[in-house]
C-alpha cells in the first residue's frame, strides 16, 4: 500500500500550486484527513485572495495603461499628506512602478492599517522608481497649504531618480510641460497614486514620531500633528513649538494674543 503523504508534505505541495486546475488539488479532494482538509482550504482562501488583487490591480491600473497606449513609458503617481495638521511639515511622493508590479493590496493609505502601510512602503521602495517631496511649515505659512502642496509634488517629481514623461495627480494640477492627468481621489483610481500616497504617509508618519521625541507633550507620535485633544491641550500648557503652522487656527489666534 502506497504511503500518504505527511501533513507537513502536503503543506510544501500546496505552496507550489499556483493553478486551480492542478490534478493535485483533486487528489487532495478526496484526502479525508483533517490537516489535509484545513490545508487544502486554506490554500483556497490564498487563491482567492490572490484572485482578488489581481483583479483589483488590474482595475487600479487602468489610467497607466491608457496613458502608456498614448505612447508614455515613465509614468508616475504623485500624491501628498499632511494637508490639515496643525504642526509639521506637508511631504508628497512620486512613484513609478515597475511594469511586474506584483499584486499587492495597494489602495488609498487611509484605508489601511499602519503596518500594512509600513509594509507596503518599504515593497515600493524596493521595486519602484521613488521621489519624495517636503515642504516645512514655515513655507506653508509663506505662501498658504495649497501653494505648497504643489511644491512638494514638484520636488518629489524632481526627486525621481528617473523622469516621467507622464504624471497622475490626486487633484491637482502643476505647472509643467510633462504630461499630466488630474484625478479626483486619485489614490482610490490609480495603482500609482495609491502607492504614492502610502509611501508619503508613513514618511511623514516616521518624520512626526522623531519630532514627538524633541517636542513631547503635543502627541505627534499617533496624531502625526493633527489637532487631537492631547494636541490642543499641549498647545494650552506648553503653547507652540518651531514646528507649529503659525497660519493654521488655534495656532494664529493663540500667536497674536502672545504678541
């Protein structure tokens, strides 16, 4: 009588199968042993995950692909955070990704957990073209949030180690000659924004923990300088630090008062 596989081999088996239509898959159909069929469903929990983003990546990557039917090779997303705070600098990202971009649960950064974000930051780092932009406070002062916000996209743009010959934007447009397509909440529409838009969040995210270490009575460590209680309470006791945005209520109102 032939030997059965041990569960531990079946597992290694599975690992291998990429196919729905694997003979092995049947074979381990009729397996009536409970760590063959707790394997066997797991992998076809994986398989449909993987089925997921893959159709999901091909959903999201619909605006490069129509940009690179116009004849466009480097096309890259940008996107920023940081908008709203009331303390530290904005930062954007621009990211061209490689054409076998794996499929991998690259959405809008606001839709994912901090240690999904930090994993997928450090994956499109490691496969992609990738350009970071940061505007301090004191220029968001200068010339206001929106102005900067551009400014920080036209450093991050020019921070790629290669330059696009296309961009998408989450809602925005730059003066540029390149090429560029605007697209309303970009990041929940485009692989590219999206993944721009996870690699400046947990930048800024890094950024603002280091600060909460100089400046440590404001929260910035999970509020990434948001107006949260704890923030607007340390504003109260300990008023404002270098990194504040002097333009930004409560800041400008408590800033004149002090004068």
């Amino acid at each position: 009588m032939e030997k059965k596989p041990t569960i531990s081999d079946v597992k290694k088996q599975l690992s291998k199968i990429n196919q729905i239509d694997d003979p092995l898959l049947e074979e381990l159909a009729n397996d009536t042993r409970k760590g063959v069929q707790l394997a066997l469903k797991k992998w076809q929990s994986n398989y449909d995950k993987q089925l997921l983003l893959q159709e999901h990546k091909k959903t999201m990557l619909i605006p490069e692909r129509q940009l690179k039917e116009e004849g466009y090779r480097f096309i890259a997303g940008v996107d920023e955070v940081g908008r709203g705070p009331l303390a530290g600098p904005i930062v954007a990202a621009a990211v061209i990704l490689p054409e076998d971009i794996p499929a991998l649960p690259i959405n809008d950064s606001k839709k994912l957990s901090a240690s999904l974000r930090e994993e997928l930051s450090e994956l499109i780092f490691g496969c992609a073209q990738v350009g970071i932009g940061i505007v301090e406070n004191d220029l968001i002062d200068s010339i206001n949030i929106y102005e900067a916000t551009k400014v920080a996209m036209e450093k991050a743009i020019h921070a790629l180690p290669i330059q696009p010959d296309a961009l998408l934007i989450d809602a925005m447009k730059l003066k540029t000659t390149t090429k560029q397509v605007s697209l309303i909440k970009g990041d929940a529409h485009s692989y590219s924004i999206a993944a721009a838009s996870i690699v400046a969040k947990v930048y800024r995210d890094t950024l603002m923990k280091d600060y909460a270490e100089i400046y440590p009575h404001y929260g910035f460590e999970s509020n990434a300088g948001y107006g949260t209680k704890i923030h607007l309470e340390g504003l109260k006791e300990f008023g404002t630090t270098p990194i504040h945005r002097k333009s930004f209520e409560p800041i400008k109102t408590m800033v004149r008062e002090n004068r």
